[in-house]
C-alpha cells in the first residue's frame, strides 16, 4: 500500500518538484514517484486485486437491532422441553456469562421456545429448517449458506453495528464498503462505489448514524452516499431554475479549476476528493434519475418483491434498487431495515418484520440468478447480534421478548464464491453458545474481502503511525463456506 509520504510526492506536479525537493534522496525518491504511472485500471488504491476475485460487489441486507436467530433459522426443539427453566441454574450452559443489564436485575431466566413452526427445506447437504416467518426466503434454501456460528463481544447495539461495520467497536473507523471503494475503486463513473439504503420496520427502533457509512481517516469520497426515503432519494438532482445543464457543467470545471489551484498549495488530499465528489454529483443528475425510474421493469418483476415494491423506501423498493445498482456495477449496496430489538412481544413484532422483509429479499436473490448477476455478487444478511434464549421480562410463551445476545448468531450468505446450499456451524441445544466452528466478526470479514481478490492483511492504510485495516490485527479465512 502506498504510503502518505509516497503519495505526497506522488501529487506534486513539475513546479512543485523542482522547488521543493531539489536533489538528494528525497528528492530522488519523489522522482522515481513521479516516474510512476498515476492511473490503474480500477481507480482503487490496490491498483488490481491481490488474486483472482470470485465475486465483484456485495449487497448487505442488515437487520438492524439484532433479529431472533431462534425464531427465524436456528430451530432449538430443546427449549420446548426445558421451558420455564432458570438458565442460572444450569451453570454448564451459562458459566455466569456477560448479559446486558435489562436482564441482569431479574430473578430468573426463564428459557422460552420459539412460538413459531419450522419446516425442513431440501439443500445441496442434509436439509435445512427454517421459521414458517420466512417461507419465500426458505424457497431460495438452495442457494443460501446458513453460518450459525457468528459470533462478538458487543453487547449493546451502538457498539455492536459499529463493529459489524467497521471492525471496530469504536466509532471513527472507516466502514467495511468505503475500504472495498478505496481498495477496489468504482467500476461505474456515474454512480458512488458504495450506496445505503434505509426502511423502517415494526418493532424497536435504533438510530441510524452517518458514521456507520463513513469513510473514517480515508479520504472522504470513498464514504457511502445515502440513498433517502421518498420520491427524490437524492437531493438537488434538478438544476435550479434558469440554470442549463450546460451552465452547470462550466460551474463544476471552473470549480475544479479553483480546487486544483488550492491543491497546488497545499496538497490537501480532501481537496482532490471535494473535485471528485463534486464530479461525481454532477454524473449523479444524469444517472439517478433512470436508475429510480421503475417504469421499464415488468409487472411479473415488481408482483414478484411484493405489493410494497411501488412504495419508495420501503424494503421492497430498496431490494429492486439494489438489484438495479448491481447491474450498474456499483461496488457495496448496503440496506438497514430497522426495528428488530425484540425485548417484548416479539412473536408480534417479529411476524410484522417477516412480512416486510422475506418475499422482498427472496425476490432479489432470484432477480439476480436469472440475471446472471448472482454469479459475482454475494448477498448477505443478518444484523448486529442474536437474541437470548432466555424471557426478558416476564415468561409467557406467546408474547414473550427476548434479550441481546452477541455469543451465537444466524447470517447467511449467496452467491459469488459462496457455497450454495450448506450449514456452516453449529450452536447448542439452547442457541445460546457457539458448538462448532466458532466464525468471528473479523473472520467474516477476511472471507468477503478474500472472495473480492483481497488479502486482507495487505489492504492497509497509514494513518498516525500506524498501518490500519477492516480486520484489525485478526482474522482468518472460513474456507468451508468458499467454493
């Protein structure tokens, strides 16, 4: 990876050469810099992948608040027979762990069953069950990887996103797609590399912070670009009235212009991205407005993700626009369908989340499959943790809630490089630890950006005296998930 120094250099233009570093070896270290081709045929700073990529972008569908795995993927017919149990006292499965303090004040931890049916569904290996919930995402049971072995150490949901997002519990990190546009660069000029999408669901809500999407220390333009809810998901798309499209383009040059000048004083990274941001936007006023344009899809596609499809900002809509994202070839969509924190009532909540969400996300799998988009794109869904198998609150077997629960979670995963039809780790009988084949957050991390041509220890970047990257100074390849 380049270094701060090396690209310092690398930005200096003749002038600046000869008037700043004028001989020895720094002035010979700019030299060879400057004799270096400038461009790449990806824009990223990894210039091409570190090996041959199984897959060219990544749509993340994350379930903000942590979705029920034990109602939803990892049917435990134990916590029938042990229900009302006091997990405290079965020291072998508790072991006195960290739980979060809405629970930890209760007298009891009373185990409670799913109140909803599973069904087996035929995989490529032994068959999979999965919630009556989730029947159309079931029908896909061929082409999904169930991992139920995901696992963290935060508990609560701000540092708990923020690590899924960025690697690191702590806000400031750049988030897993801005490092996919910096490494890899944008494959399509009119639209952002990385692109996130937001619908509200039914339940608990948790706030949504920019910074989830930020770029972090790298340079800004590699942070995502919010796609909004309603009719105009983005803003100021239209001239102003009086302003030609002609007019608009001579104000972005001649701001470049100006920019370019500033940058030639003070080398200021940021001041190249303000002109690429700025280039980027003005791209956007064409590009957007036919991306959004639903009028061209047939009305078997929009019967097929559901009668909310029409309806801009729900998670319908979101899964149709990723899906004509992907076709255009942008590198990281990112959709946060919001209110799974199901402490109370969450047979309830739960259903309403199901329906908002299971035929939209099956649609979009088999959009992309008939497509041939599915090939090189991996599909990915699953939130921040798990739920308890204990009752938060009082117990009652058909309105019961259940508590946050970073030691044994359900994602799965499609497409690009990912074996299809498979389970991949196993929890125990309550869904309460990790069995076999423990995944961590960082591991998963390592695996997308291997499927991507990544190395992930080698997709670094400088910043205060230290080299970065998404997984920190950990991670390891899953390799039985990978074809």
């Amino acid at each position: 990876m380049t270094h701060p120094i090396d690209e310092y250099f690398r930005n200096l233009n003749r002038r600046q050469f000869f008037g700043r570093a004028a001989g020895g070896a720094l002035g010979s270290a700019a030299l060879a810099s400057l004799l270096e081709s400038d461009t790449d045929p990806t824009g990223g700073a990894l210039g091409k992948p570190h090996h041959r990529p199984r897959a060219r972008r990544i749509i993340y569908l994350h379930m903000m608040g942590g979705p029920s795995h034990l109602d939803l993927w990892d049917h435990k017919p134990q916590l029938k027979k042990d229900a009302g149990k006091d997990l405290r006292k079965m020291p072998e499965v508790y072991n006195n762990q960290r739980i979060t303090g809405m629970t930890s004040g209760q007298s009891k931890l009373p185990l409670v069953p799913s109140a909803f049916k599973f069904d087996r569904y035929e995989n490529n290996a032994d068959g999979v069950e999965i919630s009556e919930l989730m029947r159309h995402t079931a029908g896909q049971a061929r082409d999904l990887c169930f991992v139920h072995s995901i696992h963290t150490e935060a508990i609560n949901h701000e540092p708990g996103v923020t690590f899924m997002q960025t690697g690191n519990q702590n806000p400031g990190r750049p988030s897993m797609g801005s490092w996919l546009s910096y490494g890899l660069g944008r494959a399509n000029q009119d639209l952002p590399a990385f692109v996130v999408m937001i619908s509200r669901g039914s339940g608990g809500m948790q706030t949504l912070s920019d910074r989830l999407w930020g770029s972090g220390f790298l340079p800004s333009d590699h942070q995502g670009v919010r796609f909004r809810s309603g009719d105009n998901p983005v803003l100021f798309l239209s001239n102003p009235d009086g302003v030609s499209a002609k007019e608009r383009r001579a104000m972005v040059d001649a701001t470049a212009e100006l920019n370019e000048v500033a940058f030639d004083r003070s080398l200021d990274p940021e001041v190249k991205a303000r002109i690429a941001q700025a280039e980027t936007a003005y791209r956007m006023q064409m590009s957007v407005p036919e991306l959004v344009d639903f009028t061209d899809e047939s009305q078997a596609t929009l019967d097929m993700y559901g009668p909310d499809v029409t309806k801009p900002g729900t998670f319908a809509a979101n899964c149709l626009l990723a899906r004509r994202l992907c076709e255009r070839d942008v590198r990281f969509i990112q959709l946060y369908h919001r209110g799974w924190d199901g402490h109370g009532n969450l047979p309830n909540e739960i259903k309403q989340q199901a329906r908002q969400t299971d035929q939209p996300q099956a649609a979009l799998i088999k959009d992309l499959r008939r497509r041939g988009l599915l090939e090189d794109t991996i599909v990915m869904w699953g939130g921040e943790f798990g739920r308890t198998a204990y009752c938060q609150g009082n117990y009652n077997e058909k309105t019961y809630g259940r508590d946050h629960h970073p030691r044994c979670f359900t994602w799965w995963f499609t497409g690009g490089g990912i074996q299809p039809g498979i389970t991949y780790g196993k929890t125990d009988p309550w869904g309460y630890n990790v069995a076999e084949n423990p995944v961590h957050v960082h591991d998963l991390h390592a695996t997308l950006l291997h499927l991507l041509g990544i190395d992930h220890e080698r997709l670094v970047y400088r910043y205060q005296g230290r080299r970065y990257r998404l997984t920190d100074v950990h991670g390891k390849l899953v390799r039985p998930i990978m074809t």
